[in-house]
C-alpha cells in the first residue's frame, strides 16, 4: 500500500517558509524562485486537503493547522539528518547515541571523561542535546538521558550515578576581607536560585536545623552555569555542587564561606528506555558510565 506521504521538495519548502513566514525567504534559502515555493505551498496544501497560511497583502501567515503541522514537520526533518549524517559519517557501520543532558553536568563532568569510552568503542558516536526537565522517550528521537531528580519515568530503566553536594559559594568580593561565613550570615545575603532546584536553600538550611523565612526567594536560573556567573558578578550567594565549578574555585572566581556540604536527596541517574536497554552501543555505555561515576564517588568521597 502505498504512503500517504507528500514530497520531500514540498516538505522542505513548507518548513523554510513556515519558519520565516515569507516565501521570499525560504525561496533565497533553498536557492530556488519564488514562484517554484508557490507551487510546493499550493501542492502541499492540495494533498492535505487544507490551508496552511493566509495569504495577506503584507505577506503570509501560518493558520492553526499551519503552525501546528511546521512543529511536527520540523522535528521529523531535523530526525531525518541526523539518521543521514550518521550514516555518512560511519559509511553504514557503527552507532549513533542520541544523548540528553544537563548542559554543565555535561560540559563539566561527562565530557572530560567522554574520550576514555570514545577510546574503547571508536565505532560508537555519543550525539548530546540538552534537556533538563523530564520528558517522554517516545516523542523525541533521544536514545537515552542523564537526569537530575527522581528515577520514575514510566518505560524506562534508571541507573544511579551520584548525589549532589550542594555547597554556598559566591564572589570573594562578597565576604568583605573575611574568609568564612556562618548559616545565619548567609542568610542575608541575596540567595540565588535553582529554577529545576527550588527547594535547594531550604534543604541546604534545614540540613542544620534552620528556618530562612526567605529561603525561596531570589532571583532564579535553570542552568548551574548561569548560577555561577552570577555570583561572580556580585549578584548573591548560589548553591553549587564544587565539581561543576572547579575551575571558578581553582582561580579563586569564587570561594566556599561555609564548608558545611548537604548530600541531596536526589540524584544523577541515566536514564535508558526499557525497549532500548539492550542495545549494544548503550549497553556498552551504560556499563562504562557506571563504573566511571562509582570511581568519582569514591575519589570524591560521596560513596
């Protein structure tokens, strides 16, 4: 039976017009005339049996239905190289692990550590994308996740890596010539927050028997990245695992006024679909990945 399936030349061409909404645009893209968009447009919306923009006289628009199929097309083509790309890259052999992650876990722990795996299995590519809230393996192209938080995603496997040791750091600037600060001094200072950690500050007191009426409130960054150049500019006191900031420590960017370290309750896992567990690539991954996160909690003393 045949595909219900419009052409690829058509697809492509929705997707650049859809982007820009101008088919002056996509057609300077695509190297193609502007009347040869037209004609895609107009074949594809033949197909579908709808429209999916309004012509206007300032130009196009994309309608509801428009807008919503660009997104799902989009994604498909994105799909779509990347399968291409692999399998020029690897002339057919090997394999491609499509990899979330937590952007500066990622920068500062997985990749300087990536190479002794890439050393072992040279037929095996790790692709990573960022993602760092929960998501359904299923509607994404992702093979598998590294994760902070709880290891209940339906479907899935989940595998302990390391807790975190969430450590009060800021500017030096900010301790005023002294070297230390205590709790309650910290306190009252600006508390910077971890939007995807919103109870970290409250833990991090509660952890010595405090009580911050304001423990929550600060201004809020999703990435611990973010955090850190905040408190080197000054702005207040944000809560760091030291392994994500080492280099920022080691240059003295930042300092540690209260070495009390509070152990989360929660953790990095990695996470794999259950469909997807046995591959080999990940298998593979998986095993050296364990192993590498027991040796960093035993040297780093989190075991």
């Amino acid at each position: 039976m045949r595909r219900k399936i419009p052409s690829t030349a058509a697809l492509l061409a929705f997707e650049r017009a859809a982007r820009h909404e101008s088919f002056t645009r996509a057609a300077e893209e695509l190297a193609l005339t502007q009347s040869a968009i037209c004609r895609q447009i107009a074949s594809l919306e033949d197909f579908l049996g709808l429209r999916l923009f309004r012509r206007t006289k300032r130009g196009v628009t994309l309608t509801e239905a428009g807008l919503s199929y660009s997104r799902q097309i989009s994604a498909r083509l994105d799909a779509m190289e990347r399968d291409t790309l692999s399998v020029m890259a690897h002339h057919g052999r090997g394999a491609t692990i499509e990899l979330a992650v937590m952007p500066t876990f990622a920068t500062r722990w997985l990749l300087p550590r990536l190479g002794e795996f890439l050393a072992r299995h040279p037929d095996v590519t790790v692709n990573m994308n960022n993602r760092t809230r929960p998501f359904l393996f299923a509607d994404t192209e992702f093979d598998a996740a590294l994760y902070f938080g709880d290891a209940g995603w339906p479907g899935t496997e989940a595998h302990f890596l390391m807790r975190e040791n969430a450590t009060p750091v800021c500017s030096p600037r900010m301790l005023q010539g002294r070297t230390a600060l205590a709790p309650d001094e910290i306190a009252t200072l600006p508390l910077l927050q971890q939007s995807t950690r919103p109870y970290g500050w409250r833990d991090w007191f509660g952890s010595q028997g405090l009580q911050v009426a304001h423990d929550m409130t600060g201004t809020r960054y999703e990435l611990f990245s973010m955090l850190a150049q905040a408190a080197m500019q000054d702005m207040g006191i944000a809560l760091i695992p030291p392994f994500l900031i080492r280099e920022e420590l080691d240059s003295g960017r930042l300092v540690i006024p209260c070495e009390h370290v509070y152990l989360s309750t929660k953790a990095y896992y990695l996470i794999i679909p259950e469909r997807k567990a046995e591959t080999a690539s990940l298998a593979a991954f998986r095993d050296w990945l364990v192993e590498a996160a027991a040796g960093y909690r035993v040297a780093a003393g989190l075991a």
